[in-house]
C-alpha cells in the first residue's frame, strides 16, 4: 500500500466511440498492478466518488471512474448532472456496457496493469457492476447495494431498468455483495433472491446483510453513513480483490 498517488481526468473511449470523461487515480511506481473500475452512484460524479477511487489506488489498484452523465451534461455540476440523467430515465444499459468495455481496455492497456479488473458499483452502480460482469471480461465484482438485480421496479423508480435475473447466469466473476438489512431498495427479499440464484446457478459468491443499516452507508457525508458497515465492508472488499486481483 502506498499513499503516493497521482489523479487526474482523462478521456476514454466508450460506447459508440465516444469520448467520456473519467476520473483516474493511480499509485507511484512501475510494479504490475491490478485495477479497479468504479462506477459512482444515482447522485453522479461527486466528490465522494472520486473519493472512493483515491482510496482504492493508495491500496495500491489503478483506478478509473467514469463520468456515466458525461453526455447529458458535461459541463454540469453532479447534483445537476444526474438530474438530467434521472429526467432521461438513466444511463441505458447498453451504453454503460460499451462505456464499461472501453474503461476495462484502458485499464488494461496502462503500463502497469497485470491484466486483472475489478469493478464495483453503489446504488445504481451496483446494479451496473453486476451488469458489466455478465457482459465483460472482468475478474471480480462487488456490488454495493444496488437496486433491481432481481425484483421488479415499480412505476415510481426514476431510472427505465429491467432486474438482471436472465442474465445472471452468464455471471463471469465471482461477486461479492454488500446490503443493508434496513434497505427498501434492494429490500431483503431481493438479496435473497439473489443469492438464491448465484447458489443455484454455481456462481462464486458472498453476500453480507447488515442489521441496523439501511441504503447508501458507505456515503461519509450523508446521513445514511453508518461506521461499523463501512468499515467492515472496506475490510471484506480488501480481502476480495486482494485475493482476486492482485499477482
């Protein structure tokens, strides 16, 4: 681990060949490293996302966070970014994939990378990362409460998306699932359907349920933040990628 790290905004190819912006954070020196693709949550492309990408390249990942509402605004600050974006229905998932493919290329391509990717996702993130690991050759996969994995949206969900149950057998990695007991969306009837699918479907897997805790408690500047949750989730997340990622 190091706490030498150098940010800064790059641009990457994504779906369509567009360029997208991206927030990307990597340790000093030139060993072989894994990296972590990090894809922020409803609210945008804040500051505590960029955050999260700062924390895991001082744990020694190279680390790329994509601008998902980059088209929609890119210009905007985050609150009013993801505004347009809830106003649109979302980021459709075929575009995450390819903006997701390209950002795993890029991390691949850096110098120092090993070959291995991780991604990880909050809130709507989560739902993403589980999708990006049905669709691209990624290593591992955390998801971090996201909605709508399994169960049905109702009409008043902002965002147009589907769960992701079919799809779940083409799972290509194995996850680790972060959730609050206390959370409505995925409540835990979700989570238990989805760890019900990952069983039967053989797929590596961990889910952990916090009691007391509700959505969104990794955020340290929203009240929804809870300490103990957090901070056993960072140890659980270390030891999944360090297992998964590294070499």
């Amino acid at each position: 681990m190091s706490e030498a790290i150098t940010a800064s905004f790059v641009m990457f190819s994504g779906a369509n060949d567009d360029q997208v912006q991206g927030y990307l954070v990597m340790p000093d020196g030139s060993a072989p490293r894994g990296s972590v693709l990090v894809l922020h949550h409803m609210p945008g492309f804040d500051r505590g996302s960029k955050e999260i990408a700062r924390r895991f390249a001082t744990m020694g990942y190279n680390v790329l966070c994509p601008n998902l509402y980059w088209r929609e605004a890119p210009d905007a600050a985050p609150d009013d970014a993801a505004a347009v974006a809830r106003a649109n229905g979302g980021v459709p998932d075929e575009r995450l994939i390819g903006d997701a493919e390209g950002a795993v290329a890029y991390l691949r391509a850096l110098q120092t990378s090993n070959g291995k990717v991780g991604v990880i996702g909050y809130c709507s993130g989560g739902r993403q990362s589980v999708l990006v690991a049905c669709t691209v050759e990624v290593d591992a996969v955390v998801d971090c409460y996201g909605a709508f994995v399994t169960g049905i949206p109702s009409d008043r969900f902002p965002l147009k998306v589907t769960n992701l149950v079919d799809q779940l057998p083409a799972l290509k990695a194995p996850l680790l699932g972060l959730f609050g007991a206390d959370d409505q969306y995925p409540s835990p009837e979700h989570v238990a359907e989805l760890e019900e699918i990952l069983v039967r479907e053989g797929k590596v897997h961990t889910i952990v349920n916090y009691e007391g805790t509700g959505h969104g408690f990794f955020t340290t500047d929203r009240s929804a933040y809870r300490f103990d949750s957090a901070n056993d989730g960072w140890a659980r997340i270390t030891e999944f990628y360090g297992t998964y990622l590294k070499g």
